[in-house]
C-alpha cells in the first residue's frame, strides 16, 4: 500500500485515480487488527490504487473530509468521492470487502 507524502498527492490521487485512502495510525489497534488482511484486500481489487493516510500528520485532511474514527476509508473514481466507510468501529475483512463492492454497483 502506497504511503500518502503530502497533501497534493492526496489531491491529485483524489482527482486522477480510482483510489481508496486507508486513513489509521501507529496506535490504533483496530487498524493492526485489520492490516494483516489488506495485501488480500488490495489484490482483490486491481481497479483501485490503495493509499495509507495517517491520521496524526495529515489531520487537516481528516478534519476537511470528516474522518473522526479510524481506520476509515474513502473511496474516489474521476475526480468525485464514491463511497466512504468512516466509523471509529473495529472493521472486519468481509465488511471492507463489501464496502468496496458496492462501489461498482
């Protein structure tokens, strides 16, 4: 998964690629309780680009897109936001996994 460096590459992924941000951080344990099943996840789903966001250095993207609870996730195809799973619960494989299939629907 690639890792977010800056702002303008969250904006330019956002406007440019079918991408989903994974917004977590160090502590979180519910974001280590899913991290080991995201290489699954991300194979799964080829169409997508996958971009870790950590929560403590790019806090001004959380607050502008809402992001209170991690892990979180957002989805972008063209340019728009098309789906977002943003919660401070514990995510599961299968509920990230139908988060993204909704996405084609």
């Amino acid at each position: 998964m690639k890792q977010l460096e800056s702002i303008e590459q969250y904006n330019e992924l956002a406007q440019n690629e079918n991408v989903i941000m994974m917004f977590s951080a160090d502590w979180c344990g519910d974001c280590r309780y899913i991290e080991p099943e995201l290489p699954e996840i991300e194979a799964a789903f080829p169409e997508y680009t996958f971009v870790h966001v950590d929560r403590d250095k790019f806090i001004d993207i959380c607050v502008e897109h809402e992001i209170m609870g991690i892990p979180s996730f957002l989805a972008y195809k063209d340019g728009k936001e098309v789906g977002r799973f943003v919660s401070k619960d514990r995510k599961t494989k299968e509920e990230i996994t139908n988060f993204i299939e909704t996405l084609s629907a």
